[in-house]
C-alpha cells in the first residue's frame, strides 16, 4: 500500500481523537464524511494494521460451482483432448450426463470453468474426425437442400410482437423470409408456402425440433403440419440432433445478419412496414449480397448460372391447416445416441442396438409402409413397425 495513503488515514484519526472536528478534517484532507468515519471505526489500538485495506472477496460464494464438480469437469475435459476427441463444453456436458454427474453444470458453467482454469486452448494440428460422419444433406444443386427457422419473438415499436419464418437454400444462399403474429399451424403452411412461391420448393428441407415444426409431443406420431405440407409435395422434412443448434450453421448464420443487417437498422412500427420491408430486405440480398462461398458472387447469378429447373407450388393460395394425413413419403430424424442406447424420436424413446452407442444415427420414417428404419452410415440396423395417427 502507498505510505502517502497509509500516513492520511492515521492522521485523520489521530486528528479525529484530538477534537478536531470532522468538517476541518475532510476539507484539509479532500475526503469525504464517509471515508473519515470508516476509518476511526476501523481503527483498533491493538491492532498495528488496523489502517490496511481489507480484501472485498465475499466470505462465501454459495452459487459458485462445488470444487468437486470443477475438478471433475476438468478431468473430463483432459481425458477428452489427450484421445483428440472434440472437447467444448456441450462433449464435456455429455461426458458428465454419463457419469451421472449431480449437479449438472450448465454448458456456460462449464466454460466459465475452462476459462477459469486457462482450458480454452484449441488443439495444434488438423482434427481428425473420429467414429461416424455427421449426415450431412447435399447442397450442390439449386434447392436440394432448405434450412429453415423462426426468429423471435421480436418487437416492432408499440410493442408489436412478431415472429419471422427465415429459409435459406443452401447451395446459392438464396433467402425466403415469412413475417407473422405467430408461428401457429397455419402459419408454419403460410410462411413455407409463400416463400416457396419465390424461390422455388425443395427437395428437402432441415428444421430444428421446435413443435411448431415437428407438431405436439403429446401426439409423436401425428406428423405436424410441417411435415404434412412437405409430404404432400415431394419434399422430405429432416429433424437435427436436439440441443446442436450448429447443425443447422447455415440458417443460424443467415439469421445473425438477418438480425443486424435488417431488424437493427430499419424502424418499423407496422405488420404491413413489416412485411414490406422484410420483402425488400429479400430481394436485396438475393441479388447483392456477395459470398465467398459463390466465389464472390450473388444468390441470384449462383442461381443463374446453374440453369436449374425449379419447382413451384400449383396453387396460388396455401391450403388450410390440418391437412389430410399424407399416405407416402419418408421424413428423418436424426439423433445421438448415448450410452443408454435410447432413441428419443420426439419423446417416444426406442432401443437400439449397442453398435450404435455415441454414433449419430437417421431414423427415416416411411408414411407408406409404417415402418421406422435406423441407418448407422447409410447401412440399416433396425426396424420397428410405425403406426402414424
């Protein structure tokens, strides 16, 4: 500690005992009354350091994480990197799920503990992809491939709460945005129809696990009007792993952009200002937008130079949720499976063989025959029977 700094708070003490009053002491020393009467109640006779500054760390830090957990999650996280297996915080939180590890740390829990302990350092070297190949879905061709998702709620000026319906072909990164109140059934079908009416249907379309696309999980089986609308015209619904948002990178990055380039930069107040906006927000970044994954070029020339034939819905109006349950068709899921060889198909769990345990598996659902198939690596490994309702 400074002496200058010492020296001040003993003479305003000894002062302070002399008589002095505390108005003469504060101006003379630039203090204020707070600071004064701090230190004439810190100061003890019997104790020769009464004037040090004391440590403002809390005694107890009842929220912090049990020392056990932390080590315990810094083993994981070692054992982890020494076998080069990916070792982020979501592989740590699965490791501990199979240990049976209470109390779960949260994913940022675990990397507060990472950076706490100077764990974040990336591996040297090229990784090497061990065990199975994630699935991913081809996205060579103009509308092979849809990413899709919701963004909100989010809030116009009133407040008006929206959500928006944000597709985006992943061979030109072409984009289709669908504003709504919602993300009802009918929506989902309006959102999906009209933005096909603008840049084409797919062949297949990705979608994360949220019931507005999957449909309710008290009815598993039901198909949601998602998949009903796709089935019925030629497109085959794919369903990510839960909880693995990256999956869907494409989309997550559109809608980042989507969200500073768009929503931070145009005032809105309207549905109407809304939608419009959102078209014309469409438009220009189909045809300005430059990637490097088009070798600089925009959605619209990658379009173009493809010369490929889209296909586009027969109807100028989107039917009208619930639709007729679709009698063929496939839809897939695809899921890891953990150490309990449990498949969790939108919470209706199955067992599957142990030559599956920690690979990512496709459970493809075929409307016409019933029947639920799982692929390890495009080869079967199951089949149970499927009754759709």
């Amino acid at each position: 500690m400074d002496d200058k700094i010492k020296q001040c708070r003993i003479l305003a003490v000894q002062r302070f005992k002399a008589g002095e009053s505390p108005e003469s002491i504060c101006v003379s020393l630039g203090k204020s009354r707070r600071w004064l009467y701090k230190w004439v109640k810190r100061y003890n006779n019997n104790d020769p350091s009464w004037f040090e500054e004391h440590s403002r760390r809390p005694h107890s830090t009842p929220h912090r994480t049990p020392a056990e957990i932390e080590q315990i999650v810094k083993m994981v996280r070692l054992n982890l990197y020494n076998k080069d297996l990916f070792c982020g915080a979501q592989a740590i939180l699965w490791e501990l799920e199979d240990l049976d590890v209470q109390p779960l740390p949260s994913p940022r829990t675990i990397n507060r503990i990472l950076s706490r302990n100077d764990l974040t350092h990336r591996r040297t070297g090229r990784y090497e992809i061990k065990g199975t190949l994630y699935p991913v879905l081809p996205s060579t061709l103009p509308n092979q491939t849809h990413q899709a998702d919701f963004v909100g709620p989010c809030y116009l000026r009133g407040p008006i709460r929206f959500y928006s319906l944000n597709i985006v072909d992943t061979a030109t990164v072409r984009c289709g945005l669908s504003p709504s109140f919602s993300n009802s059934g009918q929506t989902v079908i309006d959102g999906f129809w009209n933005i096909w009416k603008r840049i084409g249907i797919p062949d297949q379309v990705q979608i994360d696990n949220a019931m507005s696309f999957f449909g309710s999980p008290k009815h598993p089986r039901g198909m949601g009007p998602l998949i009903r609308l796709s089935l019925h015209n030629g497109v085959e619904p794919w369903f990510i792993p839960m909880a693995e948002p990256w999956r869907n990178g494409m989309i997550e990055s559109f809608n980042d952009r989507y969200e500073q380039k768009f929503l931070g930069k145009v005032d809105m107040a309207s549905m109407e200002a809304l939608q419009a906006e959102s078209l014309a927000f469409e438009q220009r970044h189909n045809s300005k937008y430059r990637y490097s994954k088009l070798k600089g070029g925009t959605p619209l020339k990658a379009l173009s130079d493809s010369n490929a034939k889209l296909r586009f819905p027969p109807n100028e109006k989107p039917p009208k949720h619930r639709l007729e349950k679709p009698e063929e068709g496939r839809y897939h899921i695809v899921r890891l499976i953990r150490s309990d060889q449990k498949l969790n198909l939108f919470g209706e769990p199955f067992q599957v063989p142990p030559e599956a345990r920690y690979e990512y598996v496709v459970a493809t659902i075929d409307v016409k025959e019933q029947r639920l198939k799982l692929f390890l690596d495009k080869i079967q490994i199951e089949e149970f029977d499927y009754k759709l309702r």
